[in-house]
C-alpha cells in the first residue's frame, strides 16, 4: 500500500465513515490487480471522489482545482508534449520561470515527478482534480483522439503515414489493414462518443488543403471540435472504418455513397445514416445520430395550448392532407410522428412511406423508398392503397403524380400527412400548383398547411434576465406586433454552464404556423391567388406568422429574440397594411381577385358519357338517381368536362366517369368532382362542370393531344 493509500486508509476509519474489516478486504484487492485505492473506491461508488480527492487535498496539503473553470494559456500546452501528459496522465496548467503546475487525478510519487521533471525540465508543483475533467481537458487542449492517434504513429514506422490527398491510387488491402486496426476503430468510437455525449445530431469530417476539420452540430448550429493536426495523415484510414461499419464501397472513392450504421453506447442504442461525398482533398463524411427508439408527444413539440387543440381537431378528422412545411432541418418529421403516435391505436391501419425512414414505430407498417429498384413515392402510394389504410404518411410530394395520388387517396376517405419543403405555408399552396396540380384539387382536399421552425431553448441552469436587448429590438417589435407590449415583458438569456457546453442554450423547440383551408382560403386557392394575398387573408382570419409565434416564445422566456430572428423573416408590413388586414377581418371583406389562368385549351365537342355517382346504391335509390346516367360532354379539357345532366347533381358530389373520344379505342376513367350546375330548363335540362380528380398522367396527354388535334382540324374547316 502506498503512502497516499494509507493516509486514505487512516483518514477513513478515524471519521468513522467505513468498517475496518471491508477497508482491509478492498487494500487486498488493490494490492493483487495493482489498482490503488483511491480508484477501488472511486469505481465501486463506496466513497464519491470530490470526498476522496478532498481527503488528499487537506491531508496532503495539495490544493484541489476545477478545471472547468479555468481557461489554459496555448502556450503551456504547445511546450508539454502530448506524450508526456497523456503517459502520466496529468493536465498541464502553468508555467512560471522553472516551476510546472500541473493537474492529476492522483497523487504523483517522487519516482514520477523526477521522471517527469527530466524529461521536461521544469520542477512540479501537483494540484488535484478530478479524472474525467482531466480526460476532457486534454481532448479539448491536446483534440480528440490524440492519444489514439499517438499510439497510431508510435507503431507506424517512418515514411508510411498515408498523404492526406489521395485520388484512388491506395491500394485496397493497406485500407483495409489500416481500417481494421484496434486503433482506428477506438478513434472512430471516441468521435461518435464525444459526439452522443454532446448531445449532437450530425457528426461532420472534412478534409480541406492540408487539414481535416471535424465538427458536430448541436442544436441546430454547427461546432468545431478539436482535432490533432495529425488525424490529416488518417483521413482514408477512418473513412474506410465507417464504410465498413455501414456496408459500404471502400473501394469507391469518385462516388457519394449513403449507408447505415446502428452501435450501441451508453446504454444506448444509435442509428446512423452516413453520407460521403467526394472532394479534391478526400472524402468528406457526414454521420447523422438518431436514437433508434424515441418517445413523441405532441405536448413536448412547443405548441402554445391553442395550437395543440387546433392540431388535436386535425389529426382526428376522417379524410383529408395535411401538409407540414419548411426547410431541410425544420423537424417536420419529428412533427408529423408526434401526429402519427396520437392517433396510433388498434382500430387504425397506419402505413408510411419514407426516405429514409427517420425513427421506428410500433404498430405502424413502414415502407423505405429504393429509387434504385423502381420503388418511388408514387409507386409505393399505389401499393399502400391495397393494404387497406385508414392514415397515410408520405414522406414528402415532390412531383405532380405523387401530389395527384395523395389527393386522390384523401377524396376517397382517407387521412393523408405529408410533407413540403417551402418557406412558409402560404406557400405550401402556390408549390402544389406551380408542380401541376388544379387549384380545385388543392381546395378539395387539404385540410392545413403547417409552416415550423426550430429555435433553441434557453438553458434553465444559468438562464438570467437580459435587459441590454430591450432597446435593440423595440423597433423590431414594433414592426411585427406594438411597442407597447414592451413595458410588460422580461427578456433572458443563457450565460453558458457546463451543463449547456457553455452556449447559453440546451435543446430546441418548435415555432409554428398553422394556415387552415377555409372556404375564404379555398375561394383564393380557385382564383390562383399569390402566396401573399393568401398569406393576409389568413392572418386577417387570425392566423399566427412564424415571427408572431416566435415572439410568444420570447414573451414566455422560453429562447431569445435572436434566435427567433435567424430563423424567420420579417412580415414586412406597414403600420396601414396592419390596419388594412384588421379591418380586412372586422367587416369580413374578401381578398383582390387575380387574375384567371386557364392551364389546358377546351374543345366544343360531343362525346358519349357515362357517370355515376359516387355512393352507395341505398342511397342512391333514397335520393332518387339510378346507379348510372349516359351523357354527352358539351365541352372537354384535359382538367375537366362539362356535360348534359337531366337532374341537378349536388355541387361538390363525386363522380365516377367514363368518356369516350370519337375515334380512340381507349375510354378515360376517373374520378371528378362537381364544381357548377346550371339550369338550361327548368326542371328539365341541365350543365354539370366537374373537374377531374384522380386522372393519371397519361390520360391527361392523351386527353390534351386529342384536344389539339380536334382544334387544329377546325381552324382548318373554318379557313
């Protein structure tokens, strides 16, 4: 036993705090596995070691330092070699003339110190601190891996340190030797650790003229981590690690690949999508974290307690899209899993298809997109129709025909979620007709476009009042909502703790704004309204912006205006714009009316048609209509048909329709809806326009070729 385990020994039976007899068991112990004392106890949890190191610091008269909290000069750590420090296991603090101050976790014999003291000149003064602060303190000095790397170089003989620019001319079997080292894969496993320690979701490796930059993003907001300059010398032999991990190409270097990984760690098991890309430098390699199990809640999404009842009402109703909106990042998957895990139960059939597929849930069948095999998102919606859903997910509409199919899917009593990327939700609208999709459509089937943002979370350990942003964004508030409201708020800031990483903020929440599709929303869907113009007539019908939502999260303490500026616009209106939209809303007025575009050409045709309406046969009998009609277009587009009608049909009912063009072997079926009917006589005769609902894409080229062609011919008759 040493001296120090013996003082420990001595100081802890004369407190009283432990038994002889099982103090004597564990110095027996220490002495068979070499182990000391200190760190029996230490390990095992019996005494807590800010007691122990506090015991030797009093005993000892060594004095105890948080390393935290103090800030080393670069200087120090520039003429202590990083072999030194790491072999014995100290952290170097200050140099003064010839004297060394340094830092252990246990004290050093005069043995060591005199090694130490030769190796490196200087005379030791030891101060105490705790071991894992010491561990991360020569991370954060020394850079991450630096030991690992160190061990790495001690065994590579001279002249074999791989280049840091390669262009596919290493040979295959010295990758994967190198790759499949101890070394490597502990170094692989220290940058993901650090990563999941520091609560990142997105690990970045990249290679640049003469260095490689390791960064994690932490809320959104990427950091650097420090790295040893010679990880540079590694880069091919850590990037083949990873691909191994996930399955991929290690000799493909020219080529971006995508994979997965799952590891476990901390008693945690991850799931990780990587994604290299290459460069002239090397490949650059992005790691995304994503815990393979996480719990959804609407309620932990940020919602403001009328928001969350207005979501509530949504997810529960029968039929109908609704669209999440916002950038890559946004959490619009997080969003729309929250809705799914709410209405999961035993009753619903949920099916999802995704790319990739973000978290697994119970009870809901999920589907990965593969391009590379032919399953798109629209193939794979056709398919899921078979399965008979009740609720759908989409991971995102990115075309005209995935766009059509959902909505087809939702006008035949489903609940359809999905997703867009644009910028707020008013433009969620203009996207879906800009891509091709009939305003009718639109208006008929979504039920809300849902803009987010993410925003971070002020920490609550070191969380204080901010007066100094008062005045800097008076004039801001003023903008967005009235300076008034300024007299009765409190503003806060994070300072920055060991608990935030000392960024002042922990965590994220979620900014929203929710357009609903009314009929004064639909009125404007149908007229091909600007973004703009749908955007004020939902706020003069007391919609919440981004920025507004923003704002009530300042008010409420819960993160800074700062933040909330970063991620949204400024409304950008005018104290008589403001005026103009609350009197838009007090007297009910409705928006300017655009200008109509028509998209396809109309041809005055006869053609033979046959529709029924889409109900029951019951019903139909009450109501007085037999199964099937035959008719006769009056005109024909490729979005819609008008027809003779000897009954006045609901406007809005379903129609299933059979059109047979003069001269095409092929009849077009599909689904319409009726917009407009017209009396020709009374009782007697009447014009339906329907517009189609679920017409494919081919149908719909036939259907404009026909009508060019048939307009071509009459021009000519008529000259």
């Amino acid at each position: 036993m040493t001296k120090v385990d013996y003082i420990l020994y001595d100081t802890l039976i004369t407190q009283g705090r432990l038994d002889k007899n099982y103090l004597e068991k564990l110095v027996k112990e220490s002495e068979k596995t070499s182990q000391t004392l200190a760190s029996i106890l230490i390990k095992r949890n019996i005494v807590p070691e800010y007691d122990v190191l506090n015991i030797l610091s009093q005993k000892l008269s060594l004095p105890y330092v948080d390393l935290k909290s103090i800030t080393i000069d670069k200087t120090v750590i520039e003429r202590i070699p990083l072999k030194v420090a790491y072999y014995y296991k100290f952290i170097p603090i200050e140099i003064k003339d010839k004297s060394l101050k340094i830092a252990v976790s246990y004290p050093l014999d005069i043995k060591t110190q005199d090694e130490i003291r030769m190796q490196l000149g200087f005379e030791i003064e030891m101060s105490l601190a705790r071991e894992g602060e010491i561990t991360e303190m020569l991370s954060k000095y020394y850079g991450l891996g630096a030991e690992t790397l160190e061990k790495i170089i001690s065994r590579t003989p001279t002249g074999e340190q791989a280049p840091l620019i390669e262009r596919a001319t290493e040979r295959v079997e010295d990758i994967e030797k190198l790759a499949e080292d101890a070394s490597v894969i502990r170094l692989v496993n220290q940058i993901i650790l650090e990563a999941y320690k520091k609560r990142a979701t997105d690990i970045h490796i990249e290679p640049y003229r003469g260095e490689v930059v390791l960064r994690y993003r932490i809320d959104g907001v990427l950091y650097d981590a420090k790295v040893p300059p010679q990880i540079k010398h590694f880069l091919n032999a850590i990037i083949s690690r990873i691909k191994i991990m996930s399955n991929l190409n290690i000799v493909e270097h020219r080529l971006p690949q995508d994979g997965r990984a799952i590891v476990k760690t901390l008693e945690q098991t991850l799931d990780l999508r990587i994604s290299t890309l290459p460069t002239p430098y090397g490949e650059s390699v992005v790691i995304r974290i994503l815990p393979t199990q996480m719990l959804l809640s609407l309620e932990k999404l940020g919602l403001l307690r009328e928001d969350l009842e207005l979501f509530e009402r949504l997810i529960q109703k029968p039929h109908g899209i609704i669209f999440v909106t916002g950038p890559t990042g946004s959490g619009k998957t997080t969003t729309l899993y929250a809705c799914l895990s709410k209405i999961n139960t035993k009753e619903r059939k949920i099916i999802t298809i995704e790319d990739p597929i973000e978290y697994e849930m119970s009870g809901i069948t999920q589907i990965q997109v593969m391009p590379q095999i032919g399953l798109d998102f629209a193939r794979g919606l056709r398919s899921m129709l078979r399965h008979d859903p009740d609720v759908m997910m989409v991971g995102e509409v990115r075309d005209l025909e995935t766009a059509e199919i959902a909505i087809r899917v939702a006008l035949t009593g489903h609940l359809v979620f999905s997703t867009l990327h644009t910028n707020d939700a008013a433009s969620g609208i203009t996207r879906l007709l800009d891509i091709g999709v009939e305003p009718y459509l639109v208006a008929s089937s979504v039920e809300a476009f849902i803009a987010q943002r993410l925003v971070r979370v002020i920490c609550p350990r070191c969380k204080i009042e901010d007066k100094s942003s008062l005045e800097r964004i008076r004039e801001q508030v003023s903008r967005d909502l009235t300076s008034e409201l300024l007299d009765r708020i409190t503003l806060y800031r994070g300072k920055g703790c060991e608990h935030c990483n000392f960024t002042g903020f922990y965590g994220r929440t979620a900014i929203y704004e929710i357009l609903l599709v009314d009929e004064a929303i639909k009125d404007l869907v149908l007229k091909r309204a600007s973004a703009s113009e749908i955007k004020k007539a939902a706020m003069s019908r007391g919609m919440r912006t981004l920025r507004q939502d923003g704002w009530q999260k300042i008010f409420a303490g819960i993160t800074t205006p700062e933040e909330v500026m970063r991620v949204t616009s400024s409304e950008g209106y005018t104290v008589s714009e403001r005026e103009e939209l609350s009197l838009t809303h007090q007297l009910g007025a409705k928006a300017k009316t655009p200008i109509e575009r028509r998209v396809y050409r109309r041809l005055d045709s006869r053609s033979n048609l046959r529709y029924k309406v889409f109900e029951s046969r019951e019903q139909l009998l009450k109501r007085g209509y037999t199964p099937e009609h035959l008719s006769a277009t009056k005109n024909i587009s490729a979005g819609g048909v008008l027809f003779f009608s000897s009954r006045p049909l609901p406007i809005g009912a379903i129609l299933e329709l059979a059109i047979e063009l003069p001269g095409e072997r092929e009849t077009i079926e599909c689904l319409a809806r009726v917009v407009r009917v017209k009396e020709v006589e009374v009782d007697k005769s009447y014009d339906v326009a329907a517009c189609f609902l679920d017409i494919t894409s081919a149908q719909r080229a036939r259907l404009d070729k026909y009508i060019e062609s048939r307009s071509g011919k009459k021009q000519k008759t008529v000259s």
